[in-house]
C-alpha cells in the first residue's frame, strides 16, 4: 500500500512531536525509585555476581538489568544517558504501531494508533524510565510487525520480517514477564494461520527462539518460585480496569469523551456505509489485548498479586489499534482532521491536566536534597536537624551531587529501631529547625508526632510521591493547617466532647495543667467520638490524633493509642500506635501519635465516624496530658503516578 504525500507529513509530524514530549529537558528528568533499585543492583564486581545478587532476585528477566550493567560501565549514573535508549525505544514504538496499524487494517487506523501511542501519557512517561516498559513496547511491536507480514497479511514472507519474529521475540523473553507473555500468545495464534511449508519455518522460528532463551530458563523458575509482589501490592479488585480507563484517559473526561466520539463516529460511519467488516485482525487485536490482561488479574486473585498498569503496556497497542479499526474504510482527509484533534487533544491534558512536566520532573529526591542545601546556606547547619525516609543510597547520591554539607546530620527514622531514640533526637534542644523530607506515607504518624516538637511550619512542598516540610521549634504548638480541630486538656470543661473519668484526673494548682493517670483499673480512656459529615471532602486527607505520654520507671506489656473509621456495622479501618519501653522513654514527657491516611481508603469516609481512644489491653500504670485530633490537607500528588491528583 502506497504512502501518500499527506500520511508521510503526518505520521513524521506525530515522530517528531512524540520525540519532543519524550525529550524534552531529557537531562532534567530525574531517577525514579525504581530506576535507583536498578541501577544499584549493577554495582557488583563481576557479571556473575550482578546476575545471582543483583538480577535472579528481582522478579523480572534479567535483560534490562544486564544492559544496565554494562551501559552504566559507559555513562554512570547521568539521568539523561540512562533514560535515553529507552525514551528512544518509546519513539521508535510510534513507528512500529503506524506501521502495523496500516498493514492490519488501513493507514488512517495506522495514524490515528500513531497518534495515541505518541501523545498519551501511559507510553511517555513509562519511555521516560529506564525500566523494562518503554522497551518491551518496542520489543512486542517489533515482535508483532515481523509475525502479522508472515502469518497474518502475508505480505513479506522475508528472512527480515523472520529478523524481526525472532529477534523480537528474544527479546520481549528476556524484557519482561508480560511482554513474554505477549510472544507466547501471539506464537500460539501463528499456528492456526500458518499451513504447508510456512509452517514448517514457523516452528523452526518458534524453536530458534526457545533456543535463545535457554540461558534464562533456571532463572525463570526460580522466579516464578519467588510469587508476586504481594508485600506491597494489593490484589485487584474489578475495579482495577475502571482504574485502568481513568489512568490512560489522563483523568480527563473531555479526553475520554473526545476518544469515544470519535470512535462511536467512525464506527457509526461504517455501519452506515456498510464497510465494517469483521476479519481475523480483529480477533487478533481483541484476543492479544484483552488475554494478558485476564490472565494477569486471575494470576493476582488466585496465586500471588502482580497485575499493574504498567505491565499491561505491552498489549494496550493492540486495544488502540481494534478502536481505530472503525476508520479502516474511512475518508484521508476526514482522518487526517480526527487525528489532528485527537492529538491536540491529548497533548492538552497531557500537559494542562494531568501535568505530566510539573510533577514526573519533580521527584521528592532531588527536590529535596536542593531545598535542604539552601536551606543550610541561610541557617546554621548545627541547629538543623533532618529527618529523610529516602533509601540511604539515593540520599548519598544526591547529597553529593547538591553538595549537602556532610556535616549536617540527617537521620532515617526507618533505621532507628526504637522509636524512643527518635524522641531523644527531636527534643534535643540543640536543633531549632527539623527538615521532614519523605516520599512515602507508610509512618503517616511522624508528621503529627514531630510537629508538636517543632510545631512551626516554615515551608511545605510536595512532590509526586513525595513532600519536604521545613520546621522550626518554639513555645506553644499551632495546628493552623488542620480542619476539625478537637483537644482535650482534661480539665473538667472539656469532658463532654471527650470521655474520659474525672476522679482519675491531676491537676497541678500552679499552672492549672491536669494529667491522668492510667494504672490497672483503666481499659479504655479519653474517648473521642466524632461524625465525619462535613469535616471530610478531599482524597488526600489525613485525620491525626496526638497524646503526650508519661511512663515514670518502666511498663508491663502495651497500652494503645487508637484511632478507627467506624460504621453501623464496625471498624472499616482501624490503626494504633504503642505505648510501651521501646517507643516512650521513661521520666520524660513524649508525644505519641497515630494517623489515618484517607489515600489509602477505597472511598472518602464522609458518612462514617471516627473513634479515638486509649486501649490500655496490658492494665499498664502511666500518665497522659494534652490529647489532639485534626484533619489536615496531606499531598494530592502521593500518588499522582498511578491515581492522578487527589
């Protein structure tokens, strides 16, 4: 099929602004988590020592891994030449898709798929990490483009289309699981299109791919032996798909709309004309789109969860191009509009909604480390304290990248093992600025507790999958940033919005501050009951609860500091943090705090109540003052990659 003057300017013109979104200030596009994870698995001596420490581990096949291990050999940790061969790939998939979507099917089904695999979100920021996405697109398309000219269209029985089979699908074998998955199911497919000698030269394709991936085949089962990732990573729900729709639409609704408009238009065209015809493509582009996807989802329900946007990458072209099918008998010149507003459309929400280069350019990482290095040019590096939950690989890099004073004393609260030493460190007078940099909400709680150390909040930035908070100590707290603010100093005027038995109450006559003591013949205390209705409008919202804790010698066993979302029926989420010998030093006054990260919830809890109380389970003696519970506005971009902004 003969390429038109007009489709030449239009699909160079999609390659070429595909290349400028990918590109764009490529040496500014920071290092995910994961590329780090990566990259520190290649610092072994010798290539034996990278495979079995640093690449049979890791749930993936080790191909990625081994051509990160020698290209980092080449360029070392640069952002930009690492992320390049990937973000190369990713350009190169617009080619591939164009030219599948054409041979399939027709050349405005080539570029209206061009356009969405160019401009959507889903297939530029995974061709902007140097993982085994952008990649495996490439490597499955390659794959796809040299199968359908043998087996499907026939229209280039070659030793190049077999080139591209083979080397293809070596590659997606040694890429990733999924993409794996991808050459088993499309290999399958071969043998009930193929007759005669081509099929003799097919199975001799198939088993000169086996061949190939016989070194990997040890490693395979052993991976396959280690399960999912279920320590992080929920099963699905069907929901998921729902999730799925809203992640490759930008979370836009005009940009879903447009794309279904288009569709239901040109699909409503054919069926007038009486054009559409259904053909083997179709069931082709329905079975290799859906089936990895069903099979990922049964997998994770069943076995161990794994299923995840980002594996689904390698089938989702094969769903845009059974979409655009509609087109396959449609006018050139109508197309050519459709697929200038299509790609207008995208690149908008690309860029004004979803936000793709305000907050996937701005990881928490290095945004961080440059804070805290001008920080520390205008205060004193010995009365600042950092806390940083980073990896501490990725806080050493950057650190010495931004040139942080090494002076300057920045402490992982994931590595003290008693939270008690935390507390030490954080009332040490010595500091009169805390630098709270994170990029995860698994201690939801630290915030809470630390603010009521340094409750003055100086400056807060957050990040896509992260925050820097900058404090600073003085006299009395303030919650000015909470909502629905409810404390009890357990004088006798605020029992009635709290529980709790007066005859258990001190009270110091002097500066009229009253404690309670806990001992043996109190369960539970300082109950808080609060309906949610009204108080609770916003997805990134996180309900904190503080009591300051007194243990004067030693404690038996744990009392808990509790907090749940309660309906009619019970709890729907309940967490606590502990009072015991390893979290509250003795003869000193410590905050203790416990919080509910509403991200983490399915639903807002708007109908719900919330509980707040002491469950002293162990009838332990100690003290309590100053109880607080609020809401406060958390990151709406914590999880920005996977679920937009909250």
């Amino acid at each position: 099929m003969k390429i038109t003057r007009g489709e030449r300017i239009i699909i160079l013109s999609i390659i070429a602004a595909a290349s400028i979104l990918r590109l764009w200030n490529l040496f500014e596009i920071p290092f995910t988590y994961d590329e780090f994870s990566a990259l520190f698995r290649t610092q072994y001596n010798s290539f034996g020592e990278m495979i079995a420490l640093g690449a049979r581990v890791d749930g993936h096949p080790v191909g990625v891994q081994v051509f990160l291990y020698y290209y980092t050999q080449l360029v070392g940790f640069n952002e930009g030449w690492i992320k390049l061969p990937f973000i190369i790939a990713g350009i190169a998939s617009v080619y591939l898709i164009w030219r599948i979507g054409r041979e399939w099917f027709s050349p405005q089904v080539g570029l209206l798929s061009a356009a969405t695999i160019a401009f959507m979100h889903y297939t530029i920021v995974y061709s902007q990490i140097a993982r085994p996405y952008g990649s495996g697109l490439f490597f499955t398309l390659l794959m796809l483009l040299g199968w359908s000219r043998i087996v499907l269209t026939k229209t280039g029985v070659s030793w190049k289309n077999y080139l591209y089979f083979i080397l293809g699908a070596a590659l997606c074998m040694y890429n990733h699981h999924f993409s794996a998955l991808m050459v088993g199911l499309t290999g399958f497919a071969g043998l009930f299109l193929i007759r005669g000698k081509a099929l003799r030269n097919y199975v001799f394709s198939g088993l000169i791919i086996g061949i190939l991936y016989i070194p990997h085949i040890e490693i395979f089962f052993h991976q396959l032996n280690i399960g999912g990732i279920g320590g992080w990573l929920n099963k699905p729900t069907p929901s998921f798909f729902y999730d799925y729709l809203k992640y490759i639409f930008h979370f836009s609704k005009i940009t879903a709309i447009t794309f279904g408009a288009i569709v239901l238009f040109g699909l409503g065209q054919a069926l007038i004309a009486k054009n559409y015809n259904l053909k083997k493509a179709h069931l082709l582009a329905f079975v290799l789109g859906v089936m990895p996807a069903v099979i990922g989802y049964l997998y994770s329900v069943e076995v161990a969860p794994l299923l995840q946007f980002s594996v689904l990458i390698f089938s989702f072209p094969m769903l845009v191009i059974l979409a655009f099918s509609v087109f396959e008998k449609a006018g050139k010149g109508q197309t050519y509009i459709l697929t200038g507003v299509w790609s207008l459309m995208l690149v908008f929400s690309l860029i004004f909604v979803r936000q793709h280069y305000r907050y996937f350019y701005k990881y928490p990482y290095q945004e961080s480390m440059k804070e805290i290095k001008s920080f520390t040019e205008s205060h004193a590096i010995d009365s600042t304290l950092v806390l940083c939950n980073f990896r501490p690989e990725i806080t050493t890099y950057y650190a010495e990248k931004y040139s942080v004073p090494n002076n300057l004393k920045i402490i992982n609260p994931d590595s003290i093992k008693e939270l008690k030493h935390l507390h030490l460190q954080l009332s040490n007078q010595q500091y009169e600025y805390l630098i709270f940099a994170k990029t995860n909400e698994n201690q939801p709680w630290l915030y809470a507790m630390i603010r009521e150390y340094f409750p003055g909040i100086i400056l807060e930035n957050n990040y896509n999958q992260g925050s820097c908070v900058f404090m600073k100590r003085k006299e009395s707290a303030g919650y000015s940033n909470y909502s629905l603010i409810k404390r009890c100093n357990f004088l006798p005027e605020d029992n009635g919005t709290w529980r709790f038995d007066n005859n258990h109450v001190l009270i110091d006559t002097l500066d009229y501050e009253a404690t309670i003591e806990i001992d043996s013949s109190v369960e539970y205390e300082s109950t808080l009951v609060q309906p949610l209705l009204g108080h609770l409008n916003s997805k990134n919202s996180v309900i904190d609860a503080t009591i300051w804790v007194f243990i004067p010698d030693s404690i038996v066993g744990e009392a808990l500091w509790v907090a749940s979302v309660e309906s009619d029926t019970g709890a729907v989420v309940w967490y606590a943090s502990p009072i015991n010998s390893s979290s509250v030093p003795v003869n000193k006054w410590v905050p203790v705090s416990v919080s509910i990260f509403v991200p983490d919830m399915t639903v807002i809890p708007t109908d719900k109540t919330l509980r707040v109380y002491l469950f002293n389970s162990a009838k332990s003696t100690f003290y309590i003052k100053r109880a607080f519970v609020g809401i406060r506005s958390g990151n709406p971009a914590i999880y920005w990659i996977t679920y937009g902004l909250f």
